[in-house]
C-alpha cells in the first residue's frame, strides 16, 4: 500500500461534543486506503485540542486556517491539499456507515462515466427521523438539480482529477447553498449519481447553520436565489425577482397562504417545461417527470385551500402531462386537500 485512494475532508467549527464519534467512524470503515484531513475554522470550544490529543492514527491530519473563514473556503482548502484519487466529504457532527468509502469507490470504478456520487441520507438527533432517497438515473438527478439540491453535498465522493481539470470550486461568497452551488457546478461538467443505500447519518441540531436559515425565510431566499439564478441562467433564461421566488417556492417548504401564489409558482414551472422542450436543454420526457414530481410537492403546499387545489392540480396536470405518477402518494395528497390540511 502506498498513498491513500480516498482523501475524507472534514471541516471542523465547534464541533467538540460530536467530533469524536464523526472520526471513529471514519476509523471505523471496511475500506482503509484512505486520509482524514480535519480542518479546523477557528474553533473556541476546545475541539482542536481533543483531535490532536486522542487521535495518533497517522492517517488523519491536521490543519487550521489562521482565522474564521467559513465552510465553503474550508472545503477549498480539503480540496487542495487532498492527496487522494477520490474526496469524500464528512461533516464533524455527523456520522457515516462502515461500508461508505468501500460502496461509494466500487460504485465510481463500475461506473467511468459518473463524476461524483452521493448516498442515501438519514437524519437523526432531533425530531427529524426522516430518510432522504434520491433517485439513481443521472438525468433525473441532472434535470432535479435545477429545482432543489437532490444530492446532499455531505454524502459526495468525487473524482477528484475531475474537479481540478474542469476548475470547480466553492464561492466563498455565499453564506449557505454553497454546496447547492458545487454540485450544479459539478452536473454541469460530468454525470452525478446515487449509490441507493442509506450510507450517511446526518445529526439534527437546531445550532446548524441551515437550521438557522430555514427560520428567517427571507435570509434563505437571498442566499439560495443567488444559486438558483445561477443555475436558470445556465439553462437559458434569466429570471425576475417574482420569478425567483416562484421558483423558489417549487423547493421551500413554506406553505402557501394565497391561491395566487400557487398559481403562479405553476405557470413559472409550466414556463420551464416549454422552455426545454423548445431547447433539449435536458432530456424532454425525463424533465417532464422531474417537473412533475415539483408540481406534486408545491401542490401539497396548498392543500389547506381543499378542493379547489384538487380541481387545479387534476386539470393542469392532466392537460401539461405533469401527473406525478406514483398512486400512493397522490391517494394522500387527495386526502389532504379533502380535509384541507394546512401542515408540510
């Protein structure tokens, strides 16, 4: 054995309570070609001290920027001191699964094509217990991708020859979404795909940087809108500020308190939909069903508006060819509007 294959990055930022359970599970994995570079962001809680102090594995460095300079110039710095074929990402509260490196590293050498993978993601530590499973065809995640961030940045491994060859990078300049913004940046150089197995524990504290955003709404809306412009304007349209927030809302989980708003959050997606089949920006059916499915979940938003949300949704997805096509789920967003539900 010479170097490492796999390079993991781990951003580290008063990570003390969780940091240690983050590293054992890194020590912890079936594949053990790999690195640990911990990166220390200024830290004030004494997490820098327990990492030197316990871990003496000559796999693991250390590194620390001279002051507080934010996850996305973090990553930065794992990406260039990275001395792997392949970067996997670990953020220090979080956890991963023994067989992580070992699925995401066959997945990659049976797939030449694909650039980066993520996993299946599962939330713990909190209320939130919830699974997040996107879906595996590269195009579906491709064409999703300009909707919301269906591949939780966390659960990446990248080619990392790739990433320097094409010049993708973290914009320092964003507060949040700048993840969001590397994975677009990577879709649109090279496929993305899904290892289909919950490989990734991702902790639920309420001190999180997105957990903070997600209660000042309007904060996130900047943020994120600066990605999402990013993104419309690499499929070819430029979007208003009403436009934006139409957009917006075909992700936000925030629910709909005016019928009008829903209705123009459709005619935007509807928008999109022509747009494409007038361009082949991406693929015209796969992006018809990856509308479909954002017009199911903004419908859902709207529930609380009972029947004329159902007598809506029947019409224009039956007359667009946007109905999502999963009986299930359709059944409750059914039983939702019936009983006018005003929760996400």
């Amino acid at each position: 054995m010479t170097g490492p294959l796999i390079s993991v990055v781990m951003p580290l930022y008063n990570g003390r309570p969780y940091v240690a359970a983050a590293i054992d599970s890194v020590l912890a994995q079936t594949y053990q070609r790999w690195e640990l570079i911990v990166i220390d962001d200024g830290s004030s809680d004494g997490g820098p001290d327990l990492v030197l102090d316990a871990y003496r594995d000559p796999r693991i460095r250390f590194l620390a920027n001279p002051t507080n300079r934010g996850v996305a110039f973090t990553r930065q710095v794992g990406i260039s001191e990275a001395r792997g074929e392949y970067l996997a990402w670990l953020d220090c509260d979080d956890l991963i699964l023994p067989e992580r490196l070992e699925a995401q590293l066959a997945f990659l050498r049976d797939h030449p094509d694909i650039g980066l993978c993520g996993t299946w993601i599962e939330r713990f530590g909190g209320d939130d217990h919830s699974t997040a499973r996107p879906p595996g065809d590269p195009e579906m995640l491709r064409s999703l991708l300009l909707f919301t961030p269906i591949v939780p940045n966390a659960t990446v491994m990248l080619r990392l020859e790739w990433v320097r060859k094409y010049g993708i990078a973290y914009d320092v300049g964003l507060p949040i979404a700048e993840d969001y913004d590397f994975v677009l940046q990577c879709s649109r150089c090279f496929k993305v795909g899904i290892v289909p197995r919950v490989l990734y524990r991702y902790r639920v504290t309420h001190n999180s940087l997105m957990q903070q955003y997600a209660a000042e709404e309007e904060r996130s809306f900047a943020a994120v809108s600066v990605v999402q412009q990013r993104a419309l304007s690499a499929f070819g349209l430029h979007a208003s500020q009403s436009g934006l927030r139409s957009h917006r809302a075909l992700n936000s989980a925030i629910l709909f308190t005016d019928f009008n708003r829903y209705s123009a959050a459709f005619d935007w997606l509807l928008g999109l939909v022509l747009h494409n089949d007038e361009t082949g920006h991406y693929d015209r059916e796969v992006f018809r069903r990856a509308a479909a499915e954002r017009f199911y979940f903004t419908s859902k938003k709207a529930s609380r508006f009972g029947f004329r949300t159902l007598n809506f949704y029947a019409h224009k997805a039956l007359a667009h060819g946007l109905l999502y096509r999963k009986p299930v789920p359709l059944c409750k967003f059914c039983v939702r509007c019936l009983i006018r539900y005003d929760k996400f």
